[in-house]
C-alpha cells in the first residue's frame, strides 16, 4: 500500500521568492515550504499515520496532512526535489532506524521517499519561470525533481 503525507507549518506564511534565487526576479513571486513524504507500506495505515504524525509533525507548530492532493492551495506551481535513488539521506535512513528499533507498531515500512516541496504563488502565467527556480535551487547531480503547475 502507498501513503503520501506532506508537513506544512502552522505559522509559516509565503515569503519571497527571490530569497530562493542567485538573482532577483522583476516579478513578485512569493514562495512557501513543505516536505513531502511518499510511504510505501504494509499493514495498520491508522498506525503509520499515528507514527509520522508522531516522528515528523510537532503538535503545536506543525501539521500531518495524508493524501495526494497537494496541502496548499492558490499556487502558480510547485517544485518537489529529494535525493536521487542510492544518494545518502540522513533523515530518511534516521526515521527508518527509528521505526526498527520499535516494537511492532502494527505495520512496516517498505519503501520511504522524501520530497522538499516549494509552492510558488504569483500572478498568472508565473509558471514559466519554473525552469530559473530549479535551476538555482535543485542539484541535478544528486537531486531528482518535478515541477507541477496549477
């Protein structure tokens, strides 16, 4: 079975997206982050949603939202970026150690892909700047990416 989840903060609002950029734009973009996490799996799903609510989610500042619908609205595009297969990721490789090392929780966890997400919001047609943000932001050496627009 399969389970996305994304991360978003509870008190975080777009910033600018020239912050994400070697050089400013003339447009006025504004950007916002989340992580994204694609859950291969077998068993309990209230138990793993219980799980990474637990492991990836503070209570007060952050947010578990499950599903493939993206966790924000009202955005021009998004960018998600991880680690190419075989590349060193430490959160993931800490939040499967973790897992192991508890009691059986009710499920396991088969396959873990980690995603930053960056929504981008602005005025119509923003979209076309997509390739000057994964330019400056994503590594091709050692990133995979997909950009998504609205």
């Amino acid at each position: 079975m399969h389970l996305q989840a994304e991360v978003i903060g509870r008190f975080d609002r777009p910033g600018d997206a020239n912050a994400l950029l070697y050089t400013p734009l003339a447009e006025t973009l504004s950007a916002r982050h989340t992580r994204r996490y694609a859950v291969d799996y077998t068993g309990d799903e209230a138990a793993l949603v219980a799980f990474l609510t637990k492991v990836l989610a503070d209570s007060v500042s952050h947010e578990l939202r499950t599903g493939p619908e993206p966790a924000l609205s009202g955005f021009a595009f998004f960018i998600d970026y991880g680690m190419k297969p075989g590349g060193l990721d430490h959160e993931k490789e800490t939040i499967l150690a973790h897992h192991r090392s508890l009691p059986d929780e009710g499920f396991a966890i088969t396959q873990l892909k980690i995603n930053h997400r960056i929504y981008l919001f602005g005025e119509a047609g923003a979209a076309a700047l997509a390739d000057r943000f994964v330019k400056d932001i994503v590594n091709p050496a050692i990133h995979t990416w997909q950009v998504t627009t609205a």
